[in-house]
C-alpha cells in the first residue's frame, strides 16, 4: 500500500486565472492505494456524503485512466469539496502521485501535472492545472500549456471558509467570455507583479498583484458577504484578498504577525452577515509527500 498526503491549494490569486496557484500547509487529503483488478473507492472524512464512489465520476478515476493503474483507492478528505481549497485537485494530485509509485510508471511531478488536471475535467468540464500543479509540486505555480514553473516561496496566508458551498462548475458559468483591452491589460500588470513578489517573498507586492478586473467581480457575488470581508481583511493588515479558487473560500495575503487579527475579522465579518466560516491561517508550503 502506498499512502499520501495532498495538500489544498489556492487558484487564481485573483490575476493569475487558470494560472497562478499556491500550495497549502493544512488542510490535505490523505490517499491510499492498492493493487486491484477493478477499481474501487472508499471515501471518509470532511464532505464525504457528498462524492461519488464512482470512479468515472470522482477525480481519482480519471488518474486511474490515464496512468492505466487500477487500485482500490482510499481518500480521507480534509479538503471540503465545493470549497475553492482545490479539494477534487488534491484528490488527484494525491492519486497520481501514489498510482506513479505504486506502478512504479516513473513520471516526473512535472509530467503528472496533467494527468491529475484530467480529473478537474470530470468536475468542472475544463483540465485546468491550477489546484493540481501546487498539490504535486509545492510552492507557487505557474500552468500554462507549455509546461509548469514552480518556486519555493516564504508567505503568509489566512484563507476563509463560509459554509457556503460553489461548485467550480458554477463558477465557471459566469466568467465573462470577453473582456476589454484595459483590463486585460491592467491585470498583465498586476499578475506580474505578484510573481515577482512570490520570488521575492515579498506580501506587499503579493497582494498588490491580487486585484483583478476580470473574473473575481462576477464571482463575488456568488459569495454572501464578500465585500465586507474583503474591507475588514484590508483593514486588519491583508495586503491582498480575493476570491480562492472558484470560491467561496476567501483568500487573504499578509505578513505572519498580522495573521490571527486577519483571520478573527473575517470570522467577524462573515458572522456579522450570519453566515458559519471557519479560519486556516497558513503558507505557501510543500506538495504532496509520500508517507
Ligand atoms: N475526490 C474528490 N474530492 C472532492 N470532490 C470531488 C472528488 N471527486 C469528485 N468530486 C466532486 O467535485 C466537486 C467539488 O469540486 P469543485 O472543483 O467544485 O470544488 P473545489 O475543488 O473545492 O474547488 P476549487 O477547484 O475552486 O478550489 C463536488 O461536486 C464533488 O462531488
Ligand atoms: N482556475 C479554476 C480554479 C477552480 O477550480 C477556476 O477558477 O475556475
């Protein structure tokens, strides 16, 4: 049996769309796999109820597939799904990575990126990169079709989860399918310097880079409250905030002192609107390890 510990991660970063993501120190899923004849999964843990076993409908099934491994998969969810922490992403990335040792198939982290992304293509109808490139490879990622960058990076982060529940299907209907030159080209601007303050550890410039025009604006008002947790966020020392992922997790950027005050207001604020949430205060951190 080989075992593995996936982490969450956070898409988007606001103006990295379908790009930019980050990896998580806690929440993880944890994976198990086993040879089989036929594949078969058991899922436990937080949003259980709410997976399909079947795996032509569970993210694991698409791993399963492309590296042609059957197993019995176990996943111990920590990662709520429908959360906007990449939880079907760490599902995948954590399945990749135990199926490639199990079968010993020798891939690269790097050339299991896509293969885990298959999986977001069962969930969400798009094999976006984003959440499973940061679960495999840690740190701060950037997908793009022509492959995946990665750098280890030192910053703080405090992501909110509302008991709201988006699914990035959802999410996705209401990106805009055209945007105007100003915008894209402020949010050029802004993805670019938040890169460059991923390599420089540098939380000002991070959540400089965070805003964006195009994408997050729809997408808040799928979530209660958004507005005035981002305000209390910035008021209490985030340098940036936007929405995590598809949402409805919030993602605030900060230096490590400022993190609980960030944390406790956007508890504040969201109860403030009676909606339930709960705080990770967290960093950028390592990907999936194999236990
Ligand atoms: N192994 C899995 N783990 C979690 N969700 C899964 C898994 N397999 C299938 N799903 C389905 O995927 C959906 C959750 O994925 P979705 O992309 O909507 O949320 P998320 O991964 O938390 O968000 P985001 O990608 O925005 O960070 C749910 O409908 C869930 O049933
Ligand atoms: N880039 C994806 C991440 C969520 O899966 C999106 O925002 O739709």
């Amino acid at each position: 049996m080989i075992t593995v510990r996936a982490p969450a991660t956070s898409a988007n970063l606001g103006s990295g769309f379908d790009v930019f993501g980050v990896a998580f120190d806690r929440p993880a899923d944890i994976i198990r796999v086993e040879r089989a004849e036929q594949t078969t999964i058991d899922i436990t843990g937080v949003g259980s109820q709410y997976i399909p076993t079947d795996p032509d409908a569970n993210t694991v099934g698409a791993v399963v597939e492309a590296l042609d491994a059957p197993a019995h998969i176990e996943i111990d969810k920590g990662v709520r799904p429908a959360s906007g922490l990449g939880s079907s992403a760490a599902s995948a990335a954590g399945a990749a990575v135990a199926l490639n040792e199990l079968y010993d198939r020798g891939l690269s982290r790097s050339e299991l990126v896509p293969i885990a992304a298959e999986g977001e293509a069962v969930v969400s109808g798009t094999a976006h990169a984003d959440n499973v490139a940061p679960s495999i490879l840690g740190g701060f990622t950037i997908a793009t079709a022509s492959g995946v960058e990665s750098v280890s990076t030192d910053i703080s982060l405090v992501a909110c989860l509302p008991e709201i529940a988006v699914s990035t299907r959802d999410a996705r209907r209401v990106v805009p399918e055209t945007a105007q030159m100003a915008a894209v080209v402020e949010t050029v601007g802004n993805a670019a310097t938040l890169a460059v303050g991923m390599c420089r550890g540098d939380p000002g410039l991070v959540g400089r880079g965070m805003d964006d025009p195009l994408v997050t604006p729809a997408r808040a008002e799928l979530i209660t409250g958004y507005g005035a947790v981002r305000e209390a966020a910035i008021n209490a020392g985030a340098t940036g905030v936007t929405v995590s992922g598809a949402g409805p997790s919030v993602l605030a950027v900060c230096r490590a002192r400022d993190q609980r005050a960030v944390g406790n207001a956007m508890l504040t604020t969201f109860d403030n609107h009676e909606v339930d949430a709960r705080v990770y205060q967290t960093q950028v951190s390592d990907g999936a390890t194999i236990l």
